[in-house]
C-alpha cells in the first residue's frame, strides 16, 4: 500500500477520536470527519456523513490534498428504545446513520482508493450484530448490515485490491458511557459476563485499527474481527 491518507469518519470524539490520534501517532496522513470538523490530530473537515452529496464533496477535497489509501467507517449513535415502541422514523434514523452513511461512504471513496491501486476499508461494527439484545432491534439489525456489507465489498473488490474488514467492539468505555459503567450494579454484571473482567478501552480498538493498516496484511478481507473481552463465547 502506498503511502497517502486515512480517513475517519466520526473522528472529532471517542473512538473515531482515539483511531486518529493512534494512526497519526505512527505516522499516517489522517483526515478526520465529522459535523464539527474539529480534530486533535491531522486534518478535519466537517461533514454530515448520511448526506450522500456532502461525502461525495468531502471525498473530492480531500482527493485534492493527495492519495487516498484508507477509509474508516467509524460515525454512529446508539439508543436502547423497546421494540413495541420503535417508529419508524426512530429505525430509519439508525439504519441511516449507522449503515447507509457506511455504505455511502464506501461507496464514494472506491474511486478515490482505485486511482491509487487499492486500499484498506475499516468498518467500525458491534459485537451486537450477532446477538439479540433487549430494546436493541435497530440497533442489531443496523450492525449486522454492515457485517454483512462488509463480506459484500471484500468479495466484489478484491480484484482490485481493496481490502473491506469490519472491527466490531463489545462494551468500550467512553466518555459517553463513563459514569453508567462505573456503577456497582454494572461493574458487577459485567465482571460476569465479560471474561477479562472489564470493559475494553478506546485505545485498545485504535491500536487494533492501526495495525490493519500498519501492517497490510494482503490476505486478511471481508472478516469481521470481535473486540468485546471474550463476551460474546461467555455462557
């Protein structure tokens, strides 16, 4: 892979934050997205990744700056809402943030990668894509698609030597999620269910992205790689 720019989506804060600040740590060009802009580390931009026209834009300008040689699909919300409840509007809302805009974004930076002779696509998924979790129905379903997405691309692109994986976290502390994992109650179911005996850390799902691109590994495309403890085999 030659060298030229990563870029991140959701990378002004938590673990898209946490993906630029580790790739530009070992030396990658990194180009951060989001709606602010704002980044601690190489170059943000502002942009609203479920407006397919805003990314295409995105992908130009940052094209114009030089080679394009990876994408991370790391933008996305979460909401626990019950399933008799869920609009669709509360649905689509999540399908469109966290797998259309990941479709959308992969979908426009495939020239960008194919001028350059290949690239590595990193989608940001959840341990959830495979479980069935209590007022979660969108949720699952939403990163289950990019699982699926995911195997897709890495199959139709690998001629052109564009790599897809899909790096699916299990319970990561945030600072959005802080004070709800440092309760008793919750430190203690998950001291039971996750076999490490804690939540995993932001810099760990960086280091793990960075390595991908480090150390270009040809023959690894379309896995989904679980993150999440050992969580998911607890029985």
């Amino acid at each position: 892979m030659s060298d030229g720019q990563i870029i991140v989506t959701g990378g002004s804060k938590g673990i898209g934050a946490g993906i630029v600040a580790e790739l530009a740590r070992r030396g990658f060009d990194v180009v951060a997205l989001s709606r602010s802009g704002e980044t601690g580390h190489g170059f943000g931009l502002a942009c609203d990744v479920t407006d397919e026209h805003a990314v295409a834009q995105a992908m130009q300008t940052i094209a114009r700056r030089g080679p394009i040689i990876g994408l991370v699909n790391n933008a996305g919300a979460h909401e626990a809402i019950p399933s008799h409840t869920l609009t669709t509007a509360q649905f689509e809302h999540t399908m469109r943030l966290n797998t259309t805009a990941v479709m959308i974004g992969c979908r426009e930076v495939f020239p960008h990668l194919l001028a350059g002779g290949g690239g590595l696509i990193v989608n940001i998924g959840s341990f959830f894509e495979t479980m069935g979790v209590v007022d979660n129905l969108a949720y699952c379903a939403s990163k289950a698609a990019v699982g699926a997405m995911t195997r897709c691309l890495a199959t139709e692109w690998a001629r052109h030597n564009i790599r897809v994986l899909d790096v699916a976290p299990g319970y990561i502390e945030t600072d959005l999620n802080r004070d709800y994992l440092a309760s008793d109650k919750v430190k203690s179911w998950l001291s039971r269910r996750i076999p490490v005996g804690r939540p995993g850390r932001i810099e760990e799902v960086a280091r793990l992205v960075a390595v991908l691109y480090q150390e270009n590994i040809g023959f690894l495309t379309g896995e989904t790689i679980f993150m999440d403890g050992g969580q998911g085999h607890n029985h």
